[in-house]
C-alpha cells in the first residue's frame, strides 16, 4: 500500500513569493509523516511558517519545514510555545521527526527561531 504526503503546504512555482502558513492553536500534534511546509521552485522568496500554541508535538516522522529548490530564500520558521515543544520518533516515509530549513540548490535557507520555556528531542 502506497502512502501519500498530508499536511499543510505553501510553495512559490515562479518569481512569487509564496504565502505565509500561520497556525494558531491551544495544541499542535504534528504525526505519522504529517508535514507543514513552505517552499520555493524558482526565484520567489518561499513562504513563512508561524506556529503559535500552548503546546507543540511533532513526532512519529511529523516535520515543519521551509526549503528552496530554486534561486529563491527558504522562508523563515517561527515557533511560539507558552508550555513545550517535544520532537520524537520515526515514521513510515520519514526516519525521524523535524523542524528544520533547508536549501537544495543556488537560494539561501530561512532562519529557525523556536521559543518555549521547556523543550524535548529524543
């Protein structure tokens, strides 16, 4: 049985910039390869991700992400967590569970910024 990508997806295909993905919420499970992720192909800036909860949980291969595949800058990751923020686990299509910013090609990467007064990665 194949398995497809869920989740929440913005990405710049052109010399646009992508939208921004803002996300405000008491609890944030993220599970099971679930992904929220900001992206660029081409000379666009790729868009934002903001997350602002009590309480983050990524885990079982679930990931946060901004790239780019193009000249375009990744978008920025800003994470807002008034309790915790807990990484863990692996799941089916992904070998761990990530937040992260990536460049995979000429454009910069975005910057990680993660505020919460207790945080756990196993």
């Amino acid at each position: 049985m194949s398995r497809g990508f869920y989740g929440i997806y913005s990405q710049a295909q052109g010399n646009g910039d992508g939208g921004d993905i803002i996300i405000k919420t008491d609890e944030l499970n993220l599970s099971e390869d679930a992904m929220i992720n900001g992206q660029t192909y081409a000379s666009g800036r790729g868009g934002n991700v903001s997350l602002e909860t009590n309480r983050l949980e990524v885990r079982e291969g679930g990931i946060v992400t901004t790239s780019t595949r193009g000249t375009g800058r990744a978008g920025d990751i800003s994470i807002t967590a008034k309790d915790s923020v807990n990484i863990s686990g692996t799941g089916v299509a992904f070998d761990k569970s990530y937040i992260y910013t990536a460049t995979h090609s000429g454009g910069n990467g975005g910057d990680v910024s993660i505020s919460s007064p207790e945080s756990h990665h196993w």
